[in-house]
C-alpha cells in the first residue's frame, strides 16, 4: 500500500473520486472484495455499472446482495466525496494541535457545520489505545476547561466549570481517560485496571495516591516543596508534557470544549501522541484501515458522552 510523503502528494495521486475509491478499496480488500452481508470473499463478485461506468457497486455472487467498500465503514451514506473525506482525515492528522471545523471548512470547501461532524466522526474512529502497562508507569491527573465568568476565580481542583482527566504514561505510551472526580477510589480503580500488580507507579503526593504501595511500587515525587525529581531520580515530567500539549491543543486550537465532548479530544491527542514516531502518510493508512464506526449527526448531539464511573 502506497504512504503519502507529504498532503501535496496525496492531492496529487488521488486528485479524483474514482482515485479515492479505488484506494479504499485496495486498503480493505487488498484485490479481493468482500460482501459485508455474507463474508463472500472473490475477485469474481460482479460489478455493476451505471451509464456504462463502473462506480464502485458490486454485486455478491453467492448472496447476490449489493456493497460497495465504503459499506461498514465511517464513509457510509455520507454525501460528502470520499475526496474530501482524505483531506479533511490527513490534514486532522497532520496538525500536531488538531485543526478547527471553522478552519477545515474553508481548507475543503463545506459548511462549518459539516466540517463539525466531519472532524467528530474522525474522533469517533480513532483507534483505542489499549494500553496496558506493566513497568514504570507515571500517572497523574489534571483539570481542563474552566473559564469563569469575569471576576470569578476558577484555580486548581474545582471541578464546577473544569474537568478532571486522569492519565497514566509508560514507554512512551499514554492513555488519558475523564474521571468524575479525583478521589482515591476512582484513581486507583484505574490503576488497578491497568496497571499490572507490583509494576512501579510514579506519582505526585496527592491524597488520591494513598495506598498505592499496597499493590505496587510506590514513588512520590513532592511538587509542593518543588521537588520535580526525586532523591532517586524519579519524575513525572513525561505525563505532565502531555498534559501541556494536550491543553495548549485546546486552548489554541478549539477554544473551549465542554465536558461532553471532551472524552473525544482526549481521544484525539492521545492518539497523536501514541503515533508520533509515524510519518503523516503511515499515520493516514493506520486510520483509514480501522475506521469503522458510523456516527449519525443526531447521535452526535443527543447521545450523552461516554464517562467513567467506578463499578
């Protein structure tokens, strides 16, 4: 499969639909089309053509049920071209700070509404982490959001306009997940999710941290006597470096994201940070293999966002 080195390069190689279908294709099926109704899978299902023209819709030949390859992925029934799809999809990808649906609909020519539910679809189909972690591990938590209203103070852990997340990093790889709150209970039921026992966990001396070390490794690295490395050298300095790109990404880029959608942003920066040793093309083929999840624009506004709660 082709990688793009650059956006021009893209343009360039699919600078029309029928490119585009043609590349999906070959990411999918790899030559060989495969019915999402039966699971047929043949070089010989039949193509259809319309005025002449083959366009892409297929016919099974054991079920005789119709699929194209945009079928089961986030491109179906979508009336934006696939065309602008790929560029909205490498350009999000590209910006290490993401990209704002007011500035991608002028890059690809759609309404800012559409470029809206263009960018969340694309959140949506990031590929899940799956992190686990079972060596040195740095977790800490932090508070996004949170503009009061002028002459309202809104500093460190109140949680009335900003949003605690919680995040744990380890070989250069993180996960960043909303919490409700930063109590003990919810911190170390994550830990325990994640965390395989007597791994050694690297945190700050926040209270949430207590008992830590009846289940792991425990180093505590004292930020209020402004100690950022401790005796033996331990820190946390990479989860905090996260934790700045993940905010300055916010604040320059989109502004304010309200507690529903914010699990998706999260989402959106752990997976650019998971990826960064990739190059933009490699980065645009791992997203387009994977993005399955079909989201209607009426879900996006009523369903309520995913988060985590302690069972």
């Amino acid at each position: 499969m082709k990688t793009f080195l650059s956006l021009l390069h893209m343009i360039d190689t699919l600078h029309t639909e029928e490119d585009c279908r043609q590349y999906l294709e070959d990411m999918r099926w790899g030559g060989e089309p495969v019915c999402p109704h039966c699971g047929s899978i043949s070089k010989n299902h039949y193509k259809l053509t319309q005025n002449g023209k083959f366009k892409g819709l297929h016919k099974c030949k054991d079920c005789r049920e119709r699929f194209t390859a945009t079928q089961g992925t986030m491109f179906e029934g979508s009336h934006v071209p696939l065309k602008k799809w790929f560029y909205a999809i490498y350009l999000f990808l590209a910006h290490k700070k993401g990209i704002s649906s007011v500035q991608l609909a002028k890059d690809i020519d759609v309404t800012q509404k559409t470029a809206w539910f263009m960018l969340s679809r694309i959140r949506v189909n990031l590929k899940d982490d799956d992190a686990n972690f079972d060596d040195m591990t740095q977790v800490d938590e932090t508070y996004v959001g949170g503009k009061g209203k002028k002459g309202q103070k809104n500093q460190g852990r109140s949680t009335k306009q900003k949003t605690p997340v919680m995040g744990l990093l380890s070989e250069g790889l993180v996960h960043a997940r909303v919490v409700p709150n930063t109590t003990k209970k919810i911190l170390q039921a994550i830990i325990d999710e994640l965390v395989r026992p007597g791994s050694m966990i690297i945190s700050d001396e926040w209270g949430g941290y207590n008992d830590v070390e009846k289940k792991y490794i425990h180093e505590v690295v004292k930020h209020k006597i402004h100690e950022y490395v401790n005796k033996k050298g331990f820190h946390t300095n990479s989860i905090e470096g996260f934790w700045s790109q993940l905010k300055r990404g916010i604040i320059g880029i989109y502004h304010l994201v309200s507690r529903k959608h914010l699990p998706k942003y999260c989402k959106e920066f752990v997976f650019r940070y998971n990826t960064r040793k990739m190059t933009d093309g490699e980065r645009f083929n791992e997203f387009l293999g994977s993005s399955t999840e079909r989201m209607y624009y009426g879900e996006l506004l009523m369903k309520p966002e995913w988060i985590w709660e302690s069972k």
